[in-house]
C-alpha cells in the first residue's frame, strides 16, 4: 500500500489526473471524517476539504515520505478546519495540550489512518454498487442529514415517496449493502473500529 502510495504520488506530481483521483479517492474519507469530528457546517466543512486538497497540490513536491501521507493530509485538514471554526468566532484557541487531547482522541498507530482510509474508499466502493435509489435514500437519512435529527417528511418529499416506505426501504438497503460488505469481508472491520 504505501509503495502504491509513493507511485501515485510521483505520478500527481507529474501532473497525471489520473494518479490525483486515486489519491483523493483514497484519502478522502479520512478528511471528511475528520471535518465531521469538527462538527462543522456542510458549507465549512467542504471548504477545509478543498483547501486541505489544494495543500496537498501546492506541496506534492516536498512530500518526502508517501507512508507519513495519511498523517500529513490528517493534520492539515485538522488546520484547516480549526483556522474555519476560529474564523467564525466559535473556538477559542488554547495551549492547554489536554485539551487538544481530548478533542483529537486517543493516539493510535501511525498506520491507522491509512488502514482506516483503505476500509472507507472499499465501503464506498460497495456503496457505490448499490442500486441509485437506495443511495439515495442512505445518503439523504444517514450520511449527509441537515441538522441533528433527520426530518422523514423532508426526506420524503425530495425522494417523492411515503413517509411510512422510508424506514422499511432504508433497512433492506443496509441488508443489501452488508451483504456486499459481508462478501468482500469489509463488515467485520467496520464493527472492530
């Protein structure tokens, strides 16, 4: 993987698109999971996802270490995201370490990133072999709802169904999407993290 990594690498800094897609493909959910964690809007959030890109392409060449890549994305996207939140006044910044602590979490391992990112980019994988609606429906109720709580009736009205078809529907969409998870052995992964 990391050789992989280092290849895709050299290749973006060449200007392959290619070698760049797979790069951003990989890593991208690492950065909005991290963008999440911030608890920021869907707007700021996907700015500090395309400025942490834009890093990225402004020092592909300084990249020494394509194994430290994952660590490198994840700490300027942290940056980017906490510069946003400081800039909308809704964070003080602090040198308290302990602090910084609890909100980054336990320190794992220096792969744990990268393991994490390769298990993501294979559920969207799978994720992306579902069938339109569904995607639809799981995108709408579990991976992008406005707010804190998912509005059923807002749902329903944009997917132009039921109300009542919605939570049954969504639960034969997840069996379908563990079973292809089951299959390529990503489930047991997801549940170990």
């Amino acid at each position: 993987m990391q050789h992989d990594v280092a290849h895709q690498l050299r290749l973006a800094a060449s200007g392959d698109q290619v070698a760049w897609n797979n790069l951003v493909d990989r890593f991208s959910p690492l950065l909005w999971s991290i963008c999440r964690h911030f608890g920021l809007s869907s707007a700021d959030a996907a700015d500090a996802f395309q400025l942490t890109w834009l890093r990225l392409l402004e020092h592909l060449d300084t990249i020494h270490d394509p194994a430290r890549l994952p660590g490198w994305l994840g700490t300027t996207c942290r940056r980017e995201c906490l510069g946003i939140l400081r800039r909308n006044k809704r964070v003080r910044p602090t040198d308290d370490d302990r602090l910084l602590d609890r909100f980054s979490g336990p320190s794992s391992s220096a792969d744990q990133p990268a393991l994490i990112a390769d298990r993501n980019a294979r559920l969207w994988r799978e994720f992306g072999r579902l069938d339109v609606r569904c995607q639809k429906i799981l995108r709408l109720l579990l991976i992008e709802p406005a707010g804190d709580r998912v509005s059923y009736e807002l749902v329903a009205a944009a997917l132009d169904m039921p109300v009542g078809s919605l939570g049954p529907i969504r639960g034969r969409c997840l069996a379908r999407l563990r079973g292809l998870l089951d299959a390529e052995g990503i489930s047991d992964a997801l549940r170990d993290s």
